[in-house]
C-alpha cells in the first residue's frame, strides 16, 4: 500500500494532516484572512484542501489555489469544494509543489505539515516569499522538540537530531531569515492523542471493514507500527507549532 492512499485512510475522520482541532484551525484562518475581505490564498501541498476550503466558506469573496501530487486527494477536494459550494472559487494543480509558477502573487501562502515537500522550514518559506504579495502572510506549520530526543525516538521516526529544533530555535532560525510571527499556535498534547487516535483508528478501522482486500493486511500493520512509534516514541517530544509571519 502506498504512502498516499495509506495518508488517505488514516485521514478520513480527521482531515487536517496535523495535530489540530477544527477549532484552532478557524482560529488560525481568521487570524490569517481578517486583513482583507478580498484575497488569494495558496496551499502549496494542499491535500484534499481543508485548509482552503474552509477558508472559503468563510471569506466568501476570496479565491484560493491547491497544489499537491496525490490526484486522489485533489478529486477529494474538489468534491468537498463542490458540497460546500466554493468549487468556482478554488483551483486544484496535480503537481510537485516546488515546480509550481503564478502570474499574480497570493495574499496568503499556507503549508501546514508539509515543509517536507520543499527539504524544511526555511526552503519553504524561501518558497513562499516567492509567491507572496507585498503585506500577505505564511501560515506554515512545522514540527519541533518539546525535549531533547531520545535515539528510540529518533530511530522509531526515521529522523536525525538537528531534523528539528526545540521552539525558542525554531522562532530565532524563522526570524534570522527576515519574517516576524505575528501569531501562532502550539498544538497541545490532547490534539496530538486526538490526532494520533483518529489516523490509526481510521486505518485499522477500513483494514477490518476490508478483510478480503489485497492491502487489509498492510495497512493494519501500518496503523499497529504508528501507534508503537506514537504511545512508545515521540509522544510528548515532537511537538508542532503553527506560525502566521509576515516579511519584514
């Protein structure tokens, strides 16, 4: 079973691809769009567009760009776009988010959970600014250690120490490179459980409502692994914070 569709069933119940609650992320978008009545925003790795779409249904005269590489995902946003009634509004790209190019710059750039996709924090915002209109904003949404990792840890997330840092660095590193945080947001440690319990219950539930399908049995080894690495691992030493920034 592949990465995506795996990505795909462990979400189905908690859309948001990050340890956020419906909530914080209105939160977080009306923090991020009360500037303007009018504007563009861009999520670069969008997923099946929660971010946007929500955004949308509340700002009901901005417009809104997707980009990610999972075509599956973008059918799944366009279809929520639709229910919504939003979908003249946003446009959806199948492509790598690094190879993305606009003629008009965006009001708002958002990657939340996915700097992977540009190699971290700093490319992604290196990406961003190259988007972004004069004024706009970043909500971009990174990891960090809440304590010092221990190599379990590391070795159960695949990861390197200096992959991220603790939240006092990760700020200092974010303002060194020109940007100011003028909001954020740090998930606590029940959005984490909520989070983790959503994507491996989800998985395993589709595995057990599947149990003649090829992949059942991968992907309840995959939800059994994540929860091991999760309750076992980095529980409560990877944190996740969420910034709103504007240029200098």
């Amino acid at each position: 079973m592949d990465r995506q569709t795996i990505s795909r069933l462990a979400h189905a119940h908690h859309p948001i691809a990050a340890p956020i609650t419906d909530e914080s992320v209105a939160r977080l978008l009306a923090r991020a769009t009360e500037h303007t009545e009018t504007g563009r925003a861009l999520d670069l790795g969008c997923g099946e567009g929660a971010w946007l779409v929500r955004a949308l249904a509340a700002r009901p005269h901005w417009q809104a760009v997707g980009v990610d590489l999972d075509a599956a995902a973008l059918t799944r946003a366009r279809e929520t776009a639709t229910a919504l009634g939003v979908e003249r509004r946003i446009g959806l790209h199948h492509l790598d988010a690094r190879e993305f190019k606009a003629k008009e710059p965006f009001d708002l750039v958002l990657n939340v959970g996915a700097t992977h996709a540009f190699g971290g924090l700093l490319p992604t915002l290196a990406a961003a600014r190259e988007l972004l209109a004069p004024g706009g904003l970043v909500l971009v949404g990174e990891g960090f250690w809440e304590c010092e990792p221990a190599q379990a840890v590391l070795d159960g997330l695949g990861a390197a120490r200096d992959d991220f840092a603790d939240l006092a660095t990760t700020t200092d590193r974010v303002m060194a490179d020109g940007w100011t945080p003028v909001y954020g947001y740090v998930s606590s440690l029940q959005e984490w459980d909520d989070y983790e319990f959503s994507w491996t219950g989800s998985l395993s539930a589709w595995a057990l409502d599947h149990p003649d399908h090829p992949d059942a049995a991968a992907a309840r080894e995959a939800a059994d692994r994540h929860r091991t690495e999760w309750l076992h691992g980095y529980r409560g030493t990877l944190g996740f914070v969420t910034y709103l920034l504007r240029r200098d």
